[in-house]
C-alpha cells in the first residue's frame, strides 16, 4: 500500500509543538509504513 500523505499544523506554544515530535513518532511506530508527514508550525525564530 502506498503511503498517505499527512500535514500536521499546530500554531501554539513551543511546548505544544514539541509534544507533536512524540505525536509524530508514536504515528510512525504505530502504523510504519503507512504515512509520509509534514509538519508545520505557526513559530517562526527571529
């Protein structure tokens, strides 16, 4: 099976996009192969 592409977005608080690394992760572990992500966060370092 082809793999689905999956945009995450999260525009809070470094600390909510941090905790997205682990969401990441567990989706992958959970379901290898499966999904292709992208993430995309509302920080924007000066």
């Amino acid at each position: 099976m082809k793999p689905r592409n999956l945009l995450l977005t999260n525009s809070q608080s470094p600390g909510d996009v941090m905790m997205l690394t682990a969401a990441v992760r567990d989706l992958h572990r959970q379901h290898p192969g499966k999904f292709r992500t992208a993430v995309a966060t509302g920080h924007h370092p000066r």
